[in-house]
C-alpha cells in the first residue's frame, strides 16, 4: 500500500499556500521573540514517561500471560500447539495494528492513534477477565494486540520527534524502560495472586486477576496522551509551524528552537515531492533493510522464551510450589536494572557497540542454558545463566532498537516506515510465542537454546556488517546519510 505525497504534505496547491503562509507567520514570530526561552528537560522526560506508558502496556500483557498459562493448561487441558496460540494471539492483532499505525499517525497524529490504542487495550482487559473458554480468551488477546500494535512504534515515534538529538536516545528508552517496569510488576503481580489462594483457586479464578489487571495501565497511557501536546515534527508537516514552534521552544529554547525549526522546515519541503515507494527506491531501501533486520533481530535472540514461559521453564528445571514465579521475578528485577545500564550509556558507549556486545553474550548464556539442561545441572545454574542472558539483551537489542527504527527515516515517512518495521517485531514475536513451547516439548531445553545461541551469532554479524552508527545525530543529519544520491 503506498501513498501520494499530498496524502501526506497538503492535497493541492490551496494546502500548500496555506502551508507556506503558516511558515511566513511562524517565521516572523520567532523573528519577534523578545525573550529568550530556555528549554526544559522536565518538560521532556514528562512527555517521554507519558508516551512511553504504551510500553508498560506492551511488558504487561506480553507476561501475564506466563503467570496464567499454566492455570489454562490444566483447565483446559491444552495441547503445546493450542498453548503456543493462546500465548502468541496478541501478536496476531499487533500485526495489524502496527501495520496500519504509521499510516494513520501520519494522518490524524501520534497522539490519537496512541489514545485508541490505550481503548482497545482497556476494552481487551477486561474481556480477558471474563472469558469462558479458549476461543474467546484468544479473540480478547487479538483486540489487546491490536490495541499495543497501534501504541507501541508509534510511542517511540513520538518520543524522537521531541527529544533534543543529545539526549534522544536516552529519552526514546523511555519506551523500553518502561516496558521492562511492566515485566518486572507483572511477575510481581503473578507470583502473588499465585499466593493468594489454593491451586485450585488459581485454575479457576486467579488467572482472570492475572489478565484483567492489565486494563488500569490502558486507562493511564490513555489519560496521559489526553494531557500531552502533539509531535511538534507532526504539526510542522501538517501545515500549523507556529503550534510546532511554540513546543519546539518548550523542550529546546528559543534559539535552539529555531534551528530545529529550520532544520525540520527544509526537511519538510524535500520530502514534499517524495512518496511512501522512496522507501524501496535507491538510498532508503537500504535504511529500511537496517529497519527490518533490528525489528526481526529484537525478538529472534529469544529473550521472550524466558518471558513468556519464564515458570514453565524454570518448573522443568527442578522449581516447584511457586518457587518458579519467584524466580521469573529474580529475572525480572536482573532485566529492569540492565535496562537502566543500556539507557545511561546508549548516547554514550552508541547504539552499535552496546548491540555487538549483548548479541555475543546472549550467544554464550544461551550454549550455557543449553548445557545445564543436556547434563541435568542444579536448577539454580538456569536461572543465574537466565538472569545474565537477560541482562545483555536488556542493555542492548531491547532499548537500543526501539530508538534506532524511527531514526533511520524521513519526517513524512517516519510513522509509515516505523509501523512497517513493527509489522516484523511481531509477527517475529508471535513466531517466538506460538512455537517455544513446540520447541521446548521436541527439542528439550538443550536443542531450543542452542537454536537460539544460533541466532544470537547471526544477530551479532548482522549488527557487525550492516548497521550504522547514529549516536548524537540530527533526525536530518541521518536522513542525508540514507537519501538517494541523483
């Protein structure tokens, strides 16, 4: 599916007169300011944890499930296949939504698309809580798919558009960051409704609390975004610069404002006259290639083998009488405190050394998992090598590709091109969800991990020979370096 250029810039030539007065009178009163305004990083980092409550969202839903499925497999005695689809539905529906998210984000904005997408999540919560068979719960998974799939590249997308260059990294794991806090809460949450009452309490009713608490974070991100402003970069293409200006002025200064605004403004007139096929023409394809391998490679290193089947793992590996929803908590806590160490050092150390680095070491955890289930080791040795697979990717793929994606693209291009790359995020996702437990009952854990140490090596050249750096650049300065050169 493409779109014309004026889909995206102003249909004809009336939107493009109004657009080049908004300019002229945007202009003129940035030329007038009186005072200088400084920029507030407060400001920021507020419309960062706002944006990025979608990926709290995202880490919920994704890992509840590991404390339910377990309840759902004897309740209704599931197949390894059946219980692969239960666990990977919401990727079915987050397909669909990233896949229409960046279109429509570059129609109606960042922020309303985020706020149906908190809706529709709201909306799955609770029907997952009153579910009365499989079938049903599978279709309340779709809908809260659907729901993170149209929030979860677009929060990203959002939070670059705002973020000062020098910072936006950091800023831009804000998303990551707090996906890894709903992981960490969610296996909190599992272990103790897991406490709360018999096992038979928990076939029956527990796994419902699991599932439906997950509507109170769709209401925040919901309630936030109603509050937060629009992209300034949105506002700017759609024609309002002077609107644009006044959050530039906000989050950079006057004078830093204005350079940003002159800087989006040409980027603004060159992509006028492009369309969403540049991205498979010369110069872009190949950034989108870049984009497509990181959303692919985020998930094909395997770290959500240990989120979502997290207890069921650790239950095969000597753990029992809930011990194995405290341990998945143990992992949780490793991955929410890397999680920080990737977000201080990522406009440090650069994107691209902290991604060889976390490629290498989940390769070597992985063949270390492997062979503690080939020699039937203490269980105890799963968790530390868990933990410390966990730990590399939680420093490196996690944050580090959910910054680069909406990067690598042009302004009037970012949410399409963005949503597109997602589209491989989960539909990797929901190849990792549906068969794990298919791997896990053939292969043993032996054959899954050393599958997976595979990929991570694959990963690892991946990053080696094809991804660029982009620490401290400019959105514009990284559009120049993929633009077709004439």
């Amino acid at each position: 599916m493409s779109a014309s250029p004026n889909a995206v810039a102003g249909d004809g030539s009336n939107r493009q007169s109004q657009s080049s007065a908004s300019t002229q009178s945007a202009t003129t009163t940035q030329g007038s300011t009186q005072s200088t305004t400084q920029g507030s990083m407060k400001y920021v980092v507020i419309l960062a944890l706002s944006a990025g409550m979608a990926g709290l969202l995202y880490g919920y839903d994704a890992v509840s499930i590991s404390g339910a499925i377990g309840f759902l497999q004897e309740l209704y005695d599931l197949t390894p296949a059946h219980e692969g689809l239960i666990v990977s539905s919401i990727f079915i529906g987050g397909v669909v939504g990233v896949g229409v998210s960046g279109f429509l984000s570059d129609r109606i904005g960042r922020r309303k698309v985020m706020m149906f997408g908190a809706l529709f999540f709201f909306i799955a919560g609770l029907f997952a809580a009153f579910t009365q068979s499989p079938e049903q719960l599978i279709a309340a998974r779709i809908i809260g798919g659907l729901g993170i799939g149209l929030s979860s590249s677009i929060s990203i997308t959002y939070v670059t558009e705002c973020a000062p260059a020098k910072w936006r990294g950091t800023l831009s794991s804000m998303y990551q960051f707090l996906c890894i806090i709903g992981i960490f809460l969610t296996n909190i949450i599992n272990f103790c409704i897991a406490q709360s009452g018999s096992h038979a309490w928990g076939v029956s009713t527990g796994w419902r609390w699991v599932l439906g608490i997950g509507a109170a974070p769709a209401l925040v991100l919901f309630v936030f975004m109603l509050l937060a402003p629009e992209s300034p970069r949105f506002l700017m293409q759609s024609g309002k610069q002077e609107q644009g200006f006044k959050i530039l002025e906000r989050i950079n200064g006057t004078e830093g404002a204005r350079e940003e605004a002159k800087a989006i403004e040409a980027s603004i007139k060159l992509d006028q006259s492009g369309s969403f096929s540049e991205l498979f023409g010369p110069g872009l394809r190949k950034a989108l290639m870049v984009g497509i391998f990181l959303a692919v490679f985020n998930q094909a290193v395997g770290q959500n083998t240990i989120s979502f089947y997290g207890p069921t793992i650790f239950r095969n590996a000597g753990f029992g009488g809930n011990s194995e929803f405290l341990a998945s908590t143990m992992v949780g806590g490793v991955e929410l405190v890397f999680t920080v160490v990737g977000m201080v050092l990522i406009d440090r150390a650069g994107r691209k050394p902290l991604m060889l680095w976390g490629t290498a070491l989940m390769a070597a955890f992985a063949i270390a998992m492997a062979l503690t289930f080939m020699f039937n080791a203490p269980g105890v040795l799963v968790v530390v090598f868990a933990c410390g697979f966990i730990a590399a990717f939680a420093f490196s793929m996690g944050p580090v590709t959910w910054v680069m994606i909406p990067e690598l693209f042009p302004t009037h291009l970012r949410g399409r091109a963005s949503g597109l790359c997602s589209v491989f995020i989960w539909g990797t996702a929901w190849l990792v969800g549906q068969f794990t437990p298919m791997m896990f009952a053939g292969w043993g854990g032996q054959g899954m991990f050393l599958f997976f140490a595979a990929l991570d090596i694959i990963g690892f050249l991946g990053v080696r020979f094809l991804v660029p750096e982009t620490k401290g650049k400019r959105l514009e300065e990284i559009e120049e370096f993929f633009r077709p050169t004439k």
